[in-house]
C-alpha cells in the first residue's frame, strides 16, 4: 500500500438496465462517481444495489447502457480485468486456509511474485492491524477480525476502486460502528474509489461523501448527507433518510397553510404532488404561544417515550396527524416536561420549514 501514490478511478455509469424475465433490477441508472469519492448506495432490501454493485464488479451483464472506469468502457472486461477490489457481508473466506493465504489469495490469481507476495500480506495486514495473526487459521478469528481479513484481502492488490455490498451488517452494533470509522479512515488514506452498499440511512450518513438513494431499481436522490437530510427532493426520501413526520397542507392562492396558518419561509408548493410539510423531531421545539421565526403547530401530548439519552415525546395534532419532538435528558426543562394529555404548542423554525411532494 504505497501511500504516496493515492490511486482512484473515476466511475461512469451511463443508462444501465438489467430486467430478469420482465422486471427492472436497474432500471435507467446513471450516476458519476468522482475519482477518490466515498459514495454509498442506499435503499431498502430488493431496491436493485447489489445488481448495480456486482454490474460495476463485472457479475453481472447489463441489457444495455455504460460503465467507464476512468473513462474507459468496462461493460465486456471480465472481472479480473476490472482493477476493483470486493467485499461483502459474508465475508467469504476460505476456511481452510490461514490468515495469510487467504489475504495472498487475490495476488496469487494475478500472477504475483512469491517475495512481492509476502511483502504486500503483511502491508495489508498492517493496515487493518492485523499482522500479528498472519499464520493463524480463519476459524480462530472473531467475526470483526474475520471482516478486517476480507477487508485485507480486498486492497491487497491495492485496487483502483473497491466495491463493498453491506460489509458490516453482520456485526453487531458497536463493532459496526467502529468498523464505520475505521473503513472511512483507511478510505481518506489510501485514497481509492468506494462503492458502498448498505440498507442502513445512519450508516450512509457516517461514512459517505455522496449518497444515491435507489428504489425499484432507480436512483431517487443524489446527494451529500447534509443536503439529503436538510433538502430530501421528495417524500419518499424525506421518510427514508432519519426520522420524520410529512404533514399534509392546504393551498389557498400559492400560499401553504398548516392547521389554518400560513406557512413562513416554505419553498414554493406550486408544482408538488401532495404538497407536505416534513418535520424532524429534533428541529421542533416547545415554545411560547407567540413566538416570531418560528411556525407554530398546536396539539396535545399523547406520550412521552424516554430513550436513554433523549425523550421522545409525540404529540397529536388532530385531524389523524402527529409528530414527534426529541429532546436531550438533561435538557435544563427536563423536569416541566409535559404530561400526557397537555395542550402545546411547537415551534418550526422558518429556516427549516420545507415542503416536499410525493414522488413523480
Ligand atoms: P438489493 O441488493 O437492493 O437488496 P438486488 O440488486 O439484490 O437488491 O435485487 C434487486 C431485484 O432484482 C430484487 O427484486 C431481486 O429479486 C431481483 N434479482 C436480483 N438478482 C436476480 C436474479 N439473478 N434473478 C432474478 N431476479 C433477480
Ligand atoms: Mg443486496
């Protein structure tokens, strides 16, 4: 792992379409990948990313469109002449070989020197901080170091770009979430290419520069965890990225009104398709019946859910809508929390008013 040499490829992915019988795994996906970018694929089980994924790897043979690797089409190279390293959830490993043949394995195939061999092992090993257990056998290795294995074995051949199909949703949460920081550390130093799957909107958050919201084959929103978050384009990825409540609004002359009033700071609703208004538990607060900047929505609590490290309390809003606001344990008001049954008033900042329509 020369790490002078940050080596990445530019990915090109142009009207990709894959139908098994007559339904689309992908179906018209196009997306630009930067060379040296973190992008992870994001989308419920069936949504077409390990279609997308094992087409990048050269698994599987689109019906038609492109894929360029720093700008060279890819669509009839073989896999082995892809230049990009995998790894997925399980973690296929060879179970009859050690540590060390298993990470050799990929140079191995490539026809590397014996003496060149070694040498890379260990650099890999090193580099998921396993070089000590280089002769040890894979069934004595724990599932978060048999991961950092596959890991190992996955930028031996130091890799262009390297795909990874739900790498951590076998582990449990805390080494999960070690292994988040871990992976986006290794990206910012070795530098190359990644494609990530995950079905997990927290995980795509921690670890990404872009994120690709698919589903039904489809790219539904691409964008930067922020801008995903704090400007979902539709409904759909506004439910599916954190939490959040869409709450239908009325329309009376090009202005949006939430239980009666008009809604400030909104962008425009004129040309959404049932217009809603999303809210984030974390954005409201409780304020004063009168309070400026802020939108006001009024209602009663119908629970208080305590969560650990902050309470959720969701409130009703009448006509069948709800929300919920979250606020920190040891909020300075944790002990005037309202009860069951009160009549509040929230507050929406005029900044983080949005309105979003459902998808087209
Ligand atoms: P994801 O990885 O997002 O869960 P997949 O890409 O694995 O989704 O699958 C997308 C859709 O394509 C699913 O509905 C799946 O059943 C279908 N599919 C994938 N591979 C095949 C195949 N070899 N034959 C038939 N259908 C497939
Ligand atoms: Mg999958």
């Amino acid at each position: 792992m020369s790490e002078e040499h940050k080596l990445s490829m530019s990915i090109d992915i142009e009207k990709l379409t894959k139908t098994y019988d007559s339904f689309a795994a992908l179906d018209d996906v196009s997306l630009s990948i930067k060379s040296g970018e973190f992008l992870s694929l994001l989308g419920s089980s069936g949504s077409g990313k390990t279609t997308l994924l094992m087409a990048l790897a050269g698994f599987v043979r689109p019906d038609a469109g492109s894929i360029r690797f720093g700008g060279r089409e890819m669509i009839f190279e073989p896999p082995h002449k892809r230049d990009v390293g995998m790894m997925f959830q399980s973690y296929a490993l060879f179970p009859h070989m050690n540590v060390f043949q298993n990470v050799a394995y990929p140079l191995k195939l490539r026809g590397y020197k014996r003496a060149d061999i070694r040498q890379r092992v260990e650099q890999a090993l090193a580099t998921v901080e396993l070089d000590h257990l280089i002769e040890r056998g894979i069934t004595e290795m724990s599932g978060g170091q048999r991961q950092r294995i596959a890991l190992a074995r996955a930028i031996v051949f130091e890799p262009k770009i390297l795909l990874m199909d739900e790498p951590l949703s076998a582990l449990d949460k805390r080494l999960r979430e070690t292994m988040q920081l871990e992976l986006r550390r290794l990206h910012e130093r070795l530098g190359m290419t990644v494609v990530y799957v995950t079905h997990d909107q927290r995980e795509a958050l921690t670890m990404s520069d872009r994120i690709a919201v698919m589903s039904k084959g489809r790219i539904r929103q691409i964008d930067t965890p922020v801008n995903l978050y704090e400007r979902p384009a539709n409904r759909f990825i506004a439910e599916f990225v954190g939490e959040s409540s869409c709450l239908p609004i009325t329309l009376q002359g090009g202005q949006a009104l939430f239980q009666g009033r008009a809604l400030r700071g909104a962008n425009a609703a004129g040309g959404l398709k049932n217009p809603s208004l999303v809210v984030r538990p974390e954005k409201l607060q409780f304020v004063p019946a009168e309070a400026s900047d802020y939108n006001l929505l009024r209602g009663h609590v119908a629970d208080v859910i305590f969560q650990g490290e902050s309470q959720l309390v969701q409130i009703d809003l009448g006509e069948g809508m709800s929300v919920a606001i979250r606020r920190p344990t040891n909020s300075s008001e944790g002990n005037r929390l309202p009860a069951r049954g009160d009549a509040v008033v929230l507050g929406l900042h005029v900044q983080d008013t949005l309105l979003v329509g459902d998808d087209q």
